[in-house]
C-alpha cells in the first residue's frame, strides 16, 4: 500500500475511514468547506473594507468572536478528520514526492460506476469508458473534485459525453480550489487554521483603531489651528 506514497509520508499513521461511513457523507463533507469558505470570504471582505470605520471594525470584532466559537472549532475539526480521508495520500500517483493526480485505478472504478448508473448507455460501451478514464485520468483531477464530478454527473445526466464530464470535472477542480485556499492546506490543522483568521483579524482591527486614532487627533490639531482669532476696533482717544 505505501510503495506509491513520497518518502515523507511513508511510516506515518494513515486516516482512518470515517465512523458510520455513508455515500451521503461526502456531501456533508462539502456542505462543511462551503461553510468554512463562507466564513473566510468575509473575513477577507471585512479585513479588506475595514478602514471604513466604525462600521467593519464592529463587524470584524462579531467575526472574531465567532472564529473563536466552538462551533468553528468543531465545524473545522470534523471537516479535517473527514478531509484526511476523502483526500488520502493512497489516492495519488506521486512523481518526486509531490501529488500528479489520482491513481488510474481510483478513476477506473469511479468511471465505470458512473456508466453503469446512466439511463442511456454508449453504443460501444468496450470503447467509450476505458476511453474516458484515459481523459480524466489525464487532467490529472484532485481526489474531491473527482467525486463531486462523479456525482455531479450521475445526478444530472440521461446521457453522458466526455466532453461534459471534462467540463464538469474542470468546474469542480475550481471549486475545490477555492475551498483549499479557505481551509488552507491538508497538513494544516483545525487550531492553526483558526489561529491565522484570528490573528489575520486582530492585526486589521488594531491598524484600523490606530488609523482612527490619528484621523482624530489630526483633526483636533486642525480645529485648533484654524479657529479664528478675535479682532478688536482700536479705542478712540477722548478728545
């Protein structure tokens, strides 16, 4: 099992299945990256407008209390234990150490059941799946966006193409991508992930309330500068 897997990760513990595992788990798993994606989209919009004071400064402050909610916690947790095993390392074609892909096999077995769940079989079923393993395989996809392609396809389609599984596939891999930028790496834990948002909106929130601060003073500085002086009529000699 570990001849295909990079010299680092050999000798490590390997994940472990998820308890109670089910088909509609995997759902659950992308429900809970679409939440985390949520979550960090508006931490980037908030950090980014946040000079626009007071109104983001007191909304980055609600965020803040809630990425250091348990329930973030608990959301990250289970969406790293689930990730862990939905984007295992044994999935992979490795070359140098670093992921090309998943195996040939793991797209054989996902393509065959795909075909064989279409109401509307190819004419030349002997040609047209191992023809289309070799094209996915190809595009050298990420293990989830693989799986969500897959049920994306199979919920939708009557008849199938290698084009439209091509362009569902390259729709997916730019939804994944976009979630692995909010949930950071797979060897990033929940707590350091939830420590850079933290930290990511404690620095934004200290510059802005050092910004106003200045914005203030500076104004100060200029009323009493500009107040106008008080002129008096000369006094006229008695005569």
């Amino acid at each position: 099992m570990t001849k295909n897997l990079p010299p680092a990760v050999i000798g490590k513990t390997l994940p472990t299945k998820p308890k109670n595992f089910s088909y509609v788990q995997f759902d659950d798993f992308v429900a809970l990256a679409d939440k985390l994606l949520a979550l960090y989209q508006e931490i980037e919009k908030t950090c980014f407008f946040i000079r626009d004071y007071p109104h983001h400064v007191e909304q980055a402050k609600k965020l803040l209390d809630g990425v250091n909610s348990s329930q973030t916690l608990d959301i990250f947790l289970q969406f790293k234990q689930w990730q862990a095993w939905y984007d295992r390392d044994e999935l992979y074609d490795f070359t140098g150490g670093k992921r090309m892909g998943v195996k040939h096999s793991v797209v054989s077995q996902q393509i065959s059941v795909l075909t064989g769940s279409i109401q509307n079989k190819p004419a030349v079923p002997q040609i047209f799946g191992p023809a289309m393993v070799d094209d996915v395989y190809a595009a050298r996809p990420n293990a989830c966006a693989l799986e969500s392609a897959y049920r994306e396809a199979r919920r939708t389609f009557i008849h199938i193409s290698i084009a439209e599984v091509l362009a569902i596939l390259k729709k997916q891999e730019s939804l994944w991508a976009k979630r692995r930028q909010a949930v950071l790496d797979n060897d990033v834990n929940a707590y350091t992930a939830i420590a850079k948002w933290v930290s990511r909106l404690e620095h934004s929130i200290e510059n802005a309330d050092a910004d106003m601060k200045r914005v203030k003073e500076n104004q100060a500085h200029s009323t009493q500068t500009n107040r106008p002086m008080l002129v008096t009529a000369p006094r006229r000699e008695r005569q």
